[in-house]
C-alpha cells in the first residue's frame, strides 16, 4: 500500500530516477521528483548487508519485476566523507548504465532515515558463493567468467572509475545456470582516475607476455 502523502511517477527516459519524501528537509540528494518508495515497490527478505545498511529484495508493484534494494541507514553516515563516498557510488552506478555486465540502478529514494537504492537482481547470487558450492571452475568456464570481468573493468576505466574492490563478493551472476554472464556491483570504494593513468591490457597480451 502506498504511503498516505506521496505520489510521483517515474521519467522512463533518466538513466535512474531520484526522489525525496514529500516534506523532507535537510535532504543529502538531489531529488528530482517528489515520492514514496512505498509507492512504487515492496520490499522483500533480507539478501545481505553492507557497510552502511541493508540489502533487500523488492518489487516492481506496477510491472511486478523482481529487485533488489539497498537501503543506507542515514544514522550511520557519521562524517562528510561518509556522505561522500554514498553520493559517488550513486554517481559511479549512474555514470556506467547501460553496460550489460553492470548491475543496473533503477531509481534512488531518500527519506527522513534512509537512502534507498533500486537495483537489478541477480537471483544466481555472489560468484563466491558459487565457488563455495563448486569448489573450481573448468578452465574454459574459467576464461569466459574473466573475459566478462575484463570487458567490464575496461568499460570503467574508459568512464574514468577504477572500482578498486574487486573480489568474488562483488561479482554476481545473473543467473542460476552454470553458463550465466556476470554483474559487477557495489561501487562504494570506486573513484575516478586521470586519462592515462591506467592500462587496461587483453586477456592476449596478458598470457602473451607471463609465458
């Protein structure tokens, strides 16, 4: 049910979408319309957490799509540059849309107590976990999974970001196959660099020269 008070719609044509609650002052973002998360998604169970809060499932309560929802407890932002890193990593997620192999940001919200991000969801979870499950991967599985994550760190690095927090937890897979493409996400240590301040080389030049 939609909370008494709010309303708004969502502009298709934005990369994402940002709202603040009706009547919100002191606001960390800016907003560019007036709502509710409650009114346009459910939140779900729990599916982990993070540095600043927690991460949920949710839905789309008018196209029914399955989500995910980070939700960053304003009360644990205890310093500017708290604020800061939150704002970048919003602004990271934004700047990368639209690449297949990144996690996709769908609105932002914010009210009196939280931030909330809207995310794609990836129900084949952490390639950690599934490395847990698994124990290794063929080398030709292998090969496919790093191509991905190559191709993705190249992306960023033409943005100008460097994610700098690459590891198994923050790779999710976009399904439960065994064949399933990857997502990098969680952006909160990610930052810009300068033009040429780093080489991305291909998986040839890579193996060419360490043989």
């Amino acid at each position: 049910m939609a909370a008494a008070g709010c309303g708004g719609g969502v502009d298709g044509d934005a990369k994402y979408n940002s709202y603040k609650a009706p009547g919100l002052r002191g606001a960390l973002l800016e907003a560019a319309h007036v709502s509710c998360l409650e009114d346009r998604y459910a939140l779900g169970p729990q599916l982990g957490l993070g540095q600043f809060g927690v991460i949920r499932s949710c839905s789309d309560l008018v196209t029914g799509e399955a989500l995910a929802c980070k939700s960053i407890a304003k009360g644990r932002l205890l310093s500017s540059d708290d604020v800061r890193v939150v704002k970048l990593e919003i602004e990271v997620m934004a700047r990368l849309a639209g690449h297949p192999n990144v996690v996709d940001l769908k609105a932002v919200y914010e009210d009196r107590d939280s931030l909330h991000l809207v995310m794609e969801l990836c129900v084949g979870g952490e390639l950690f976990h599934r490395l847990e499950e698994r124990g290794c991967f063929s080398e030709h599985e292998a090969a496919v999974l790093f191509q991905y994550l190559m191709e993705v760190v190249a992306h960023c690095h033409s943005k100008g970001i460097v994610h700098r927090d690459l590891k198994p937890e923050n790779i999710l897979l976009v399904s439960k196959s065994p064949s399933s493409s990857i997502k990098l996400a969680d952006f909160g240590l990610a930052t810009y660099i300068r033009p040429g301040t780093v080489r991305v080389w291909s998986m040839i030049q890579f193996y060419g020269r360490h043989t």
